[in-house]
C-alpha cells in the first residue's frame, strides 16, 4: 500500500524588480516576508525604480520508494 501525502511546504517570497542600472527585469528569492519587503523598497530608490513581491506556496508529493 503507498502512503503518498501532499503536503503544502512553507512559502518563500519572489521580489521581482527592475534593475535600473542594466535596464533588466529581474527576481530575488527569500524565506522571510521582511527581508523581502526590504530588498524590495531599495529597489525602488529612483523615480524609475518598481517592485513587486510575491508569496509563492510550493506543494510538494512525498513518494514511497518502489
């Protein structure tokens, strides 16, 4: 008999950015909502700067062994 459980796994958050010095979009990852809040209003130090954060669930399957 499998015992396979989902399982919802502790969120991370996705600040995603735009790098004013390169011109480029980009995405930082961190375990804590602060931290990510933080990195997000330095992003946003100029007239052009923009950031969004995200909290992303993971679901994750744990599997038997065959």
């Amino acid at each position: 008999m499998e015992n396979n459980q989902d399982f919802e796994a502790a969120p991370y958050f996705e600040v995603t950015y735009l790098d004013t010095d390169s011109g480029r979009i980009r995405t930082e990852l961190f375990d804590d909502a602060a931290e990510a809040d933080r990195f997000a209003s330095r992003r946003i130090a100029d007239a052009d700067g923009w950031a969004v954060v995200d909290a992303v669930s993971v679901k994750k399957v744990d599997r038997a062994a065959a």
